[in-house]
C-alpha cells in the first residue's frame, strides 16, 4: 500500500502561493516598496507554478511510468 504526501506538498504550495499574492503584494504597494512587491510576485507564481508542476510531474510518473 502507497501512503503519499505529495497531494498535501501541491496543496500548501498553492495556498502559500495564493497568500502571497493575496496579502504580500497589497502590503507591499500600499507601502509603496516596488521592489519587495515585484519580489513578491515573482516568488507567488513560482510557488503556484511548482505545485503545478508537482501535479503534472506526479500524473506522468502514475500513468506513464509505473
């Protein structure tokens, strides 16, 4: 029997993903710091994009490889 984490590590890279964009980059501009709000942006969509990633790598390893 598999016990994985992996749905729960896509989970909270979405979600903290989400918060960033959601709180981070509104403090920042309303602080009116450019550059810790780009930042921000960038680090947001990394972390979306790495669950996304973690989705796509994780259905191709289940359907494909195994």
């Amino acid at each position: 029997m598999y016990i994985g984490y992996l749905n729960y590590v896509i989970i909270i890279c979405w979600v903290t993903g989400g918060l960033i964009l959601l709180t981070d980059v509104k403090a920042y501009k309303n602080a009116s710091l450019k550059t810790e709000q780009k930042v921000s942006k960038i680090l947001g969509w990394v972390n979306i994009s790495i669950g996304f990633g973690l989705m796509t790598a994780d259905f191709i390893y289940s359907h494909f490889m195994w």
